[in-house]
C-alpha cells in the first residue's frame, strides 16, 4: 500500500487540477477565463454567439476580456483600462459581408456615426474573407488605440478612445447584432 501512495496521491492532483481547469465553452469553441495582455490580467466578461438571418446561423463565437467585469454595456464601452473582443468564427464568411457589418455597426453607434466612417473604412480594409476557425481580435490599450489581427496576424493600429467606443458599442450597444450575442458578452448564458 506505501508504494501506492505516491501514485494514488499523483492521480488526486492531476484530477484535481483538471476539474478546475480554466476554460468557457460556447457552441463547442473554447476560451480561457483569463488572459495577460501586456502584462495585466483580463477577466473573460462573457461569450456570446453571433446568429444571422431567419434560420439563425451561427456565425461566430465572441469572447469578451475585461480588467473588471460587468453587466452593463454602457459601463464596459466606457470603461477606461484595456479590453479585448475574440470572435472565432464557426462557418465561413464572404469578406464583402464581413467589411460591410463592420462599416455598417459603427455608422449606427451612438459613440460614432458618420464621424468615424474614413476609420471603419480602413479598418474594414484590412479585413479578408474568413473561413471556419478563423480568429478576428480586437484590442484595445488606452492611449494607443485598436489593434486588428486576423489569426494572429496584426493588420494595424485605429488610434482614439471615440473610435474604441464606437467599435465595441458595435456589440454591447442598444443594437448588437443580435439580441443573444450581447446578452451572452454581459455574462448571460450562450445561446
């Protein structure tokens, strides 16, 4: 029995660790409940699931990373310290489709409209089709701006916490594009 201690005390740990491992699900796409961005930990806020047309396609999985966690869009987009939106995508999506929802989001902020358009045409610029699996992420630094990359590959820098606002009430505002996706991204359930 002594021999066995080691292992059985091994096999107590290792179970252990992994019923308290540290993962969201949503539509079968993982996220971590935290990431370090620049040094600083961000909490997971929530995960939301993007639906399209009539039949509700799901179209992507949304995860949102904050320094402090809320319930509330308005106090999220507002929010002064760095925040990240990954949206992995589960189907694959046509890159006029993709650059016109992006466009079509911030004209209809509150925090943007008009104002923004050369922005959002940029960043709509650097965005391509997008297959299965793919990774859009959207990082905000306060005093920097918005970084895009797809799949890990940085297309650029949107300077202005206007244009942050605006990007993000894009799916924490009064109209995300759909109703699930925002509740899911506040901490609601994913469906």
């Amino acid at each position: 029995m002594k021999r066995l201690l080691p292992f059985v005390l091994l096999a107590i740990l290792t179970f252990g660790l992994s019923s308290t491992a540290t993962a969201a699900e949503c539509a079968d796409v993982k996220f971590p409940n935290s990431i370090t961005l620049d040094g600083d930990k961000l909490q997971l806020n929530g995960l939301g699931l993007r639906e399209a047309t009539a039949f509700n396609v799901d179209v992507y999985v949304a995860a949102l990373y904050v320094e402090k966690k809320s319930k509330s869009g308005s106090k999220l987009v507002n929010a002064k310290g760095k925040k990240r939106l990954i949206l992995r995508f589960v189907r694959d999506v046509d890159k006029g489709d993709v650059r016109d929802a992006i466009k079509e989001g911030i004209s209809k902020s509150k925090y943007g409209g008009k104002t923004l358009g050369a922005k959002a045409k940029k960043l709509s610029s650097w965005m391509g089709a997008v297959e299965e699996g793919d990774k859009f992420i959207y990082t905000y630094i306060p005093g920097k701006g918005v970084t895009f990359a797809h799949n890990g590959s940085t297309k650029g820098t949107i300077e202005g916490e206007k244009f942050a606002k605006a990007l993000f009430d894009i799916w924490l505002g009064a109209n995300p594009p759909n109703k699930g996706l925002k509740t899911g991204l506040l901490g609601g359930e994913c469906d």
